[in-house]
C-alpha cells in the first residue's frame, strides 16, 4: 500500500461508481460501502485510476469484499462512505 491519495469523488468517477463528486481523500487498500444501483456494495480499493475509462478499466480499480446487497423500499439507501476502522 502506498501513501498516495485521491480524492474521493475522483476514485468513484474513475471506478464508475457514482455521479456524485464527495471531496475526501482515498488510498489504495481503504475500504469504501457505496449505494450503486439500487444495491449496497463493500468494495476494497486496489487502484485510484487516473481517467474515466472503459467500464472493464474501471473494474480493476476495486474488489467486493462481500456480496452486493439489495436495497429495500424502507431503507433509504444511504450509507457512510469510508467504512469504519477496526483499529
């Protein structure tokens, strides 16, 4: 892992992941829980990406770290971005 970083909205518009532009920084090996699709993914960043490339290129900058869960009409579909440390 390596100390680069970048910001947040960068890595999820390079990883085609969402539209929205949230300024925080990222790091190889965080952990991100994003809303996408009408599913929650838990994705483990191995890459930043430096441009919005194809959606194979993008799929490379992340693994699941769990299966993607449906949301349900009564959850909002809203859910902090960086997971939290077990630290």
């Amino acid at each position: 892992m390596t100390g680069t970083t970048l910001r947040l909205d960068k890595f999820l518009w390079h990883a085609r992941l969402c539209k929205t532009r949230p300024a925080q920084p990222v790091r190889v090996g965080d952990l991100l829980v994003v809303s996408h699709g009408g599913w929650r993914r838990q994705i483990e960043i191995l890459g930043l990406g430096e441009r919005r490339g194809p959606a194979s290129e993008a799929q490379l900058l992340y693994r699941e770290t769990a299966a993607p869960t449906r949301l349900t009409p009564v959850d909002p579909g809203w859910t902090a971005l960086l997971a939290e440390d077990d630290d």
